[in-house]
C-alpha cells in the first residue's frame, strides 16, 4: 500500500525538469539517456590551452585509479523468479522505473506504454485529466463513429446510384416494351380493335395518356404498380376500368387539398384502394374527416413552437377522436393553450430545452393556475413522464444542476424563491469525492435550502429530483461560495482539489513488471544489474540461473539435467545477446509472430525496424552422422514456404524488416564438461548468422523507388 | 480446334508433365470448374502480352490434391505424358503418322487464314480511316481557299484523288494466298482420341499430408485455392474465386503436431488484416473413415481488446 496522494509524482525517481521548459523529445532524452543500467566514469575532456583542464584530467585519472568507482548500481535490483509466468517480476518502484528507463522494458506488448497504471488510477479517482488510455478510447470510437458515417455515406451513394440505375431500366423498359407490343399484337385476336399494328399503338398511347405526370398524390396512387396491371388496363374495355377512377380523381382531386399541413397528410389515402372505397362511400357515407378538416386545421395551428408541435395528432385515428373528444375530454389543453406558449420561451439555451414539457400532461399541468401549483407537483411526483421522473442525485454534481433550474424556475417567475442557493453550492463543492455519502449530503442541502424558502413538506424532494436533469455540461462547473453563479464556466476545479488533497487516497499498485527469462539472464550473468530472488528471497546464482533457465524453457519444464544444446532459451539467449551486445534494444516478438524485435534506442522513441527469427541450424557434422540424428534435425529444420510466407507478409505489413538468424548448433557435450566450461564456455560455441529477408514485387518496388526519388 | 466445342467426355485425361498436372483445353477448364469446383492455376504465359504475369492463360496447373479428388470421384485419370509419348510416338507409322501430320499441317492452314483474315481486316480498316481524314482536309482547305485561289482547290482535289487511289492499289495487291501452313507446336503430341480409353487404374497422386482437410473443404462446396499467397495452404472461398474474396486462409495440421503458438498468432493476425478468418484443420486418427467426416476445422480471429 502506498500513500500517493501526498506527492503525486512518486513514480519517478527522478525529478523532472520544470524550467526552461523542455519539448516532448527533450523530456524523453533526458528520461532515457542511459541505455544500460551501467555507471560509466569517462575522464573529463582535455582543453590544450587550458592548463587546468590537464590538471582535472590527471585529479579524476588518479582518485579513479585508486579508488575505482563501481559501475554497478548500488543497490542491485531485485526481481523474483516466478515459474508460473516463466518470468522474472519485479515489483518495487524503484526497478521497474530503473530497467524500464535503461532500455530493459520487459515482455509486456502493450507497444511504447509506460508503466503508468498508478498514475492512471490516481488520475481517474481525482478526475483531473484523462488517462493515456482514457484518450486512446475516446480517439478510437471517434475513429470509429467516422467510420461508420464514412460507410454510411458510401452506402447512400451506392443506394443512390442503384435507384439511378433502377430507373433507367425502368424507362428503357417501358420503351421496349412499347415496341415488343406492336409486335405481339396479332396473338391478341379477341381485341375489339380491327386493325392490327396502328390502333395498338394508339392504346398504348391511350393508357398512357389516363396516367397524368404524378403531380399529386392521387395521381401516384392511381399509376400502374407493375406491367401486367397496365396491359390489363390497356387492352380491358375502356370505359370498365379506367373511367371510374378517372372520375374519382377528378372528383378527389377537387376534394384532397395539396398536403400542406399535417391533417392533410394525415387524411391522405394510403392505397388505392382506400381511394376507390373513399369514392364509392362518399355519398353513402360522407367522411368524416373530410367533414371536420375545416374546424380541425383551425385548432391545429402551424408547428412553429413546441407547444404546437405537441398538439399535433400522431395519426389519422387521433385525428377522429380529436374532435368528438375535444370539447369534453381534452378542453385543457386548448384551455391553457396561450398562457403555456407564453411560458415556454423558445428554445435558445439548454435551459430552455430542458425547460421544454415532455407531453401534454405537462403542458397541461404547467398550464395550471399558480395556486394549485403544489397539487401539481405532487401529481407530477406520481405521474411516469420524464419531466419528474429523474433519477436520485447519486451524482455529486447535482447541486450546481439544482442551482440552475432553481434560477430558471425564479427567471419565470413560478417560485419567488431568491437566489440564496449560493451558499449550496458552495458546500457542495467540498465534497466532491465520496459518492454516496455526498449525495446525502447534497439532498439533505438542497432540502435545507427549499425548506427554508418553500416551506412545503413535499417540495424538497421533487427539487431534488429535478435537479439532476442535465449533467454534461454542467459537470465541470463548480461555484464557489459568494461567487455568482456562472454557467460560462467560470469552473474553479481548484477548490475541489484542494479538498481532495486533504484526504489520503490509497490505491494499492497492482502494476508489476515482468522480464522474459533472456533479459533477467542478460541483466543478471551479462550485466550484473539485477539480483534474481527464488521463492524463500534467497538470490539465484548465475549458474543456477542459466540451467533453471533452460529446463524451463520448455513447455513442461524438463528434469533431466542432461539438456541438449538446442533448446530453447539457449538459442534465444545466444541471438539476445548478441543485439544486446551490439547496441541493440531487444524486445520479445509475441505480438508480431516473431521471436524478438530490434528497437534502434527502444520503444520510446520509434517503432522497431527488424523482426528477428531464430532457426536452429545443423552444420555440425555430428547432427548428420547417423539415421536418427539426421530425421531429428530433419523434423526441427522443417518449415514451410507458407509459413514463411505468412511470417513475412506480417512483418512487412508492420512495416519492419525481417531476419533471419541461424544459430549454429555446436554437438552436445556431457554435463560434466559442461560444468567445466562455465557459462561463457557453453556460450562461446555457439555461432550466429543473420540474413535479411524481403518481399521484392519487381512492379512494385519500381514505383516506390521512383516515389522515393521524387521525394 | 476442331474438337473445340466438343461435349466433354469422362473420364477427362490429365496430363502429367515434369510433375505437374497441366490443362491444356478450355473447355475441360471451365467444364472442371462450373461442375466440380476446381480452379487451378494458370500459369501460361499470354503469347500477345508476355511482359506481364499478372494475367495468365492456358495451361492450367492443379494442385496434386485436385487431381486426386478428381481421379477418386472417377472423374478423370492421369496420363504420364513421357511415357505416352514415347510409346506412342516411336510407335507411329504409316497411316497413322500421315494422319497426325495431316492434323498438324491443318492447325497451321487454319491459323494462317485466321491470322491472314485478322491482318487484311485491320489494314483496310486503318487505310479507310485514312482516307477518310484526308479527303475530309481537303475539303476543309478548299473551303477556305475557295474564295481566293481556284488553282489551289484543282490541285488539293487531284492529291485527294491520289490519295484514295493508291490504298486501293494496296488493298487489292495485298490478299497473295500463300499455301504454306504456319509451324504449329502442339501441346500434346498425340490426339486425344488416340488415348486409352478404358485407363488402367494408376497409383494415387502423391499429394501433400493437407488433403484430407482439402477434401473436407472441397465437400462443404468451397472453392479451394492454393494459399501460398497469404501464407497458408488454402484460400477457401465461398464461391467462385472471380465473384467472391476468400473467406478463409486454411492450413492443415496434423492431429498430434506440436506447433508453436507463434505461428496461431502470425497466422491470426495476417488472416484479420486481411479481413479472412484463419482456419486450421486436422484429421482425427480415431474417428473411423466410414463414420462420416473425420476432419475437424477450427476459426482463429484475432480479437482486438
């Protein structure tokens, strides 16, 4: 357990630098200036027309010669040796932060992240900024929300281009079609026309001409719905089919209005067939909608309001019951009408949106006379629209909510309430951080203040309710007492932390760290910077190390101590050893499908550039000198061309480079002389070749090249 | 050429050559293809643009695996090209080796016609649509000249005349019937009528250890491809490969064979970015052939969490 909230920078060892101000790459060079966790004691630089500087130079050459500093950091980092994971974790601060700042950043795969998980935790629980990992999901959903109106407007585009197209053939149809007739025509024997090609056309023609341009919506409905229907139509007896309808739309046409208003939306036909039974049934059964369009479209007045768009019916069926209801059921509503559009501003602000009535229940409560305005409420309290029924202020920014439906309810002038709820939320501002008792607090606050204004039993609690209505904005603004409330934003965040700090926080670091069994080898036998613990906190020797190492590199650890010279971690370890060796910054290559990745300085800086392979390779004679040996290396030398394949295509689409190293495997030897020839012994007889490997498409690489030159 | 719209007959013979099981006929492509699924590759060069492999044409190479399904479903045999031919070709004389020399001599009459009659049509083509252009020039320059100079008209008429007279002295020379047929090299150097017709059941194609998963995918009615590409064994689509991408990169694994998971996390990621799902599959040695599908696939995606 750790106090972190006393310094909030406790991860670091170092202190970082505040001034001058230093750019990203600055901090980062300087964070990560050494490579290896080594001290190094070069002699100072000679200045030959200087002859202090010789003096200097021979002062550091004496005191280090005779009192050699230690290039080892003092003290050794400890990591424990977990067989679980096959890993080394380390688990106290100042390790991890020393390995991971001096080129050693372990197996986790999570590309360039720091270990800043305490960091991220501190920061979510005060709220302070967003974590690194809060903004990558943000950047990521909002990559994904363009992706999918990209998508979305490719699909309109497509849907646009098909009904083009849909409509083309359509024509094109109907042209041939008009064609194809003239050609059919004599099969047709039973029409009543005499001749043959020319009156054809002219029926044609003639079923055409009873399809106006669809100008109205009678028109369309009246159009053919398919081919069929209009061969049936042209060629049936004129005056059967094509008249009524003729004379209905004449007749409709007179009686439909173009659709202006939504009641004439409303009564349009849907179909056909509502068409012809509305004009058959007309002078049997007179419409009634037809009849109280006139009285209706006075009632409905055009939407330009809120109000007025609530009043609106939602279909036809409510159209009929308006009217014959109006006068005893619903007159409320009508009633209240004027006063309701004069309290409901338009919508400007947020307030004023939220200010907005949900349904006409509210309108018509609302519309209410002020006396029997607490009755209201305690309907409301009751009633399931949105409007009361919010949920209980848990949020501990309900106060400022509160604060300002309070001054919308004073600004409209319901409530003659002044604007002494200042001091709420100045208290509230302080208790911020402990959810649940806060929100106690707050209510039992905002109650106090109603109280003390209202004085009804039943009103705190529906303040309460309506307080919490919008949170988004208003979240980030907190007053401070005697301040006027300000919903610009003039926030003082520095009032809640300040409180915050006063209170410990205690986040227990569940962050550790793990090296791969290759680094902790090469950190512990190569570098003598780390000091491995087994299970009863007693160091491992790097002997111990290197055989525990190696019989757990397989998957089921080996117990037989007689270990042959090609397994696993002595092969990776070999190749680790010499990037390491070489400057290199080597990483595990889980997530790319490759053993390791070569870093030029590490992940911090740039991505990697070369993806390693390890292929085990045979050319001692001893591997082929009898049958079994040779179908032994047979089965560890075999891959296949579309593994490596495979292997390649995810390399080069990650844009590194990919090795292959072949590590020669020398013939075994008997523990005994292994023991004998040590660790560097064993070491040492191993060889190591690299080759590098590329897709060359002589097309493409063309192109490049010539992008390349441009550029 | 002549047998070229010929129903095709089963069992087709495939020839096998260096190796490879190679198609030589069209028809035969697209007959395998529309009825049993199989692709193949071609590998032809085009002889009209051969600096390219993008585009391939005629032969046809199957993967060992096509060919074995082909000749288990009795659908075709394999004929061993050298040894046909040698049986075959030091075998043949009199009447039979005048009639094979009679075919190949009218392959090569038919291909100088055809080549003859493609050449003639394009020359008089491009002289028509010379002459045209010409003759509307001049008609053009003697509108303007008109006006100022009548001698220039004369003359731009005379050339105009010259002009369309001369391809036509041309044309007219240009048909000399040659009776030399063009040199022929036949893909096969027998007739297919002259193949055995009743072949004697061969040896299996030697196919690689993945075939029982092809044979799974190929009975679930998947095209398969060779997955060489995307690092894999099988490209396996749902339809024909020219209508629809792959839908999954296939590689076989034996029931027992240890793999690294490395080679799960390559072949998973490769199989997302690619938008395939990665599919391994292996025959289990316990299940009994007879009992139904002995072959168990599974679908590695790669989750991004």
């Amino acid at each position: 357990m750790t106090d972190v909230t006393q310094k909030p920078q406790s991860g670091e060892d170092k202190p970082r630098p505040s001034e001058p101000r230093l750019t990203r790459s600055q901090q980062l060079n300087k964070l990560y200036a050494l490579p290896a966790p080594l001290r190094t004691f070069p002699l100072p630089t000679l200045v030959p027309h200087n002859p202090l500087s010789l003096f200097h130079v021979l002062y550091v050459w004496l005191s280090q010669t005779i009192k050699p500093p230690s290039s080892h950091i003092e003290p050794l980092y400890d990591g424990h040796w977990s067989p679980e994971t096959r890993s080394v974790h380390i688990t106290d601060g100042r390790s991890v932060r020393g390995l991971w700042e001096q080129g050693f950043y372990g197996k986790g795969s999570l590309s360039r992240s720091e270990p800043n998980w305490m960091k991220g935790q501190i920061a979510r629980a005060n709220k302070l900024r967003a974590t690194s990992e809060e903004l990558t999901r943000q950047r990521r959903e909002e990559r994904q929300q363009a992706k999918w109106e990209r998508a979305r407007k490719e699909r309109e585009a497509i849907d646009q281009k098909l009904l083009e197209e849909a409509k083309a053939v359509l024509e094109e149809t109907v042209a041939n079609d008009d064609s194809t007739w003239t050609e059919e025509k004599p099969l047709n024997e039973s029409d009543t026309i005499s001749t043959i090609s020319e009156p054809d056309r002219n029926t044609w023609r003639r079923s055409l001409k009873f399809f106006p341009s669809p100008v109205g919506p009678i028109e369309l409905l009246s159009l053919p719905n398919s081919l069929s229907d209009l061969e049936h139509w042209a060629y049936d007896d004129e005056p059967v089919s094509p008249t009524p309808i003729e004379e209905g739309t004449r007749h409709r046409s007179r009686s439909m209005p173009s659709p202006v208003g939504p009641i004439e939306l409303l009564s349009l036909p849907n179909s056909s067939s509502d068409l012809k039974q509305w004009v058959y049934d007309e002078p049997s059964n007179p419409n009634p909608i037809k009849e109280d369009m006139g009285p209706r479209k006075q009632q409905f007045l055009p939407p330009v309001g809120p109000t007025e768009l609530l009043l609106l019916p939602n279909s036809s069926s409510d159209l009929e019951h308006g009217p014959y209801n109006d006068v005893a059921a619903s007159p409320a509503i009508h009633l209240k009408e004027t006063p309701v559009s004069q309290q409901c501003a338009a919508p400007t602000g947020p307030l004023e949106i939220l200010a907005l009535p949900n349904s006409l229940e509210d309108l018509s409560l609302r519309g209410k006379p002020l006396e029997s305005r607490d009755h209201a409420e305690a309907e409301l309290d009751k009633s399931t629209n949105g409007y009361s029924h919010i949920p209980n202020g848990i949020e501990p920014d309900t106060a400022p909510g509160a604060e300002i439906n309070d001054k919308w309810t004073n600004d409209s002038g319901v409530n003659g309430r002044t604007g002494s709820e200042t001091s709420v939320n100045g208290t509230t501002a302080d208790i911020r951080d402990e959810a649940s008792s806060n929100s106690v607090q707050s209510e039992e606050i905002v109650s106090n203040g109603f109280a003390s204004t209202n004085g009804a039993p039943e009103t705190p609690k529906i303040k309460r309710q309506k307080s919490v209505r919008f949170s988004p904005t208003v979240e980030q603004n907190t007053f401070i007492e005697g301040e006027p409330p300000n919903l610009e934003g003039g926030s003082s965040s520095t009032a809640a932390s300040i409180e915050l700090q006063e209170k410990p926080l205690v986040i227990q670091d569940q962050e550790h760290f793990q090296l791969m069994m290759e680094e902790a080898f090469f950190l512990s036998y190569g570098l003598g910077a780390l000091k491995v613990l087994d299970s009863t906190n007693s160091p491992i020797s790097n002997e111990d190390l290197f055989y525990m190492f190696r019989r757990y590199s397989h998957f089921t650890p080996v117990s037989n101590p007689i270990l042959s010279p090609d397994d696993p971690f002595v092969l990776n370890y070999v190749v680790y050893h010499h990037y390491r060796s070489l400057g290199w910054c080597v990483r595990g290559g889980a997530k790319f499908s490759c053993d390791f990745l070569l870093y030029n300085r590490g992940p911090v800086f740039s991505h990697a550039e070369f993806a390693i392979i390890i292929i085990p390779s045979y050319t001692d004679p001893y591997w082929s000198s009898d049958v079994f040996m040779q179908n032994y290396v047979k089965g560890r030398e075999k891959k296949s061309w579309s593994w490596m394949h495979c292997i390649n295509r995810v390399i080069s689409q990650v844009k590194k480079k990919l090795v292959l190293v072949y590590v020669d495997v020398p013939p075994p030897v008997d523990t005994d002389a292994e023991r004998k020839l040590g660790i560097d012994g064993v070491l040492g007889r191993y060889k190591v070749r690299e080759f590098v490997m590329r897709r060359w498409l002589s097309n493409r690489e063309r192109g490049s090249n010539e992008e390349k030159e441009k550029a | 050429m002549s047998e070229s719209f010929a129903p095709i007959s089963e069992p087709i013979p495939i020839p096998k050559i260096a190796g490879r099981y190679l198609l030589f006929d069209v028809n035969v492509v697209t007959y395998l293809r529309s009825t049993y699924h199989i692709c193949g590759v071609l590998i032809g060069s085009i002889p009209q643009i051969p600096q390219q492999n993008v585009f391939l044409g005629l032969p046809l190479e199957l993967m060992p695996e096509e060919a074995k399904l082909l000749v288990e479903k009795e659908v075709a045999y394999i004929v061993d090209d050298v040894a046909w031919h040698k049986e075959r070709f030091n075998t043949l004389e009199g009447s039979d080796k005048k009639k094979y020399l009679e075919s190949l001599r009218s392959k090569g009459l038919e291909a100088r016609r055809i080549a003859e009659g493609v050449s003639r049509k394009k020359s008089e083509n491009a002289l028509a649509k010379q002459a045209a252009q010409r003759r509307r020039k001049a008609v053009e320059a003697s509108a303007e000249d008109h006006n100022t100079n009548e001698d220039t008209t004369d003359g731009a008429a005379s050339e105009s005349l010259f002009n369309d007279v001369r391809p036509a002295s041309r044309a007219s020379s240009a048909p000399s019937t040659s009776d030399t047929p063009f040199p022929v090299t036949p893909t096969t150097s027998y007739s297919p009528s002259s193949l055995p017709e009743n072949p004697t059941p061969q040896a299996d194609p030697p196919v690689p250890s993945s075939y029982p998963l092809f044979k799974h995918l190929h009975s679930r009615n998947y095209f398969v491809m060779p997955g060489l590409r995307f690092g894999c064994d099988y490209n396996v689509y749902p339809g024909d490969p020219l209508r629809f991408h792959s839908h999954f990169s296939a590689t076989s694994y034996d029931w027992d064979e240890e793999f690294s998971m490395i080679d799960l996390i390559g072949g998973g990621r490769l199989g997302t970015r690619v938008k395939k799902a990665f599919l391994i599959g292996g025959k289990d040695p316990c299940v009994e052939p007879d009992k139904g599908d002995s072959v168990r696939t599974f679908c590695i995606e790669w989750g991004g969490m």
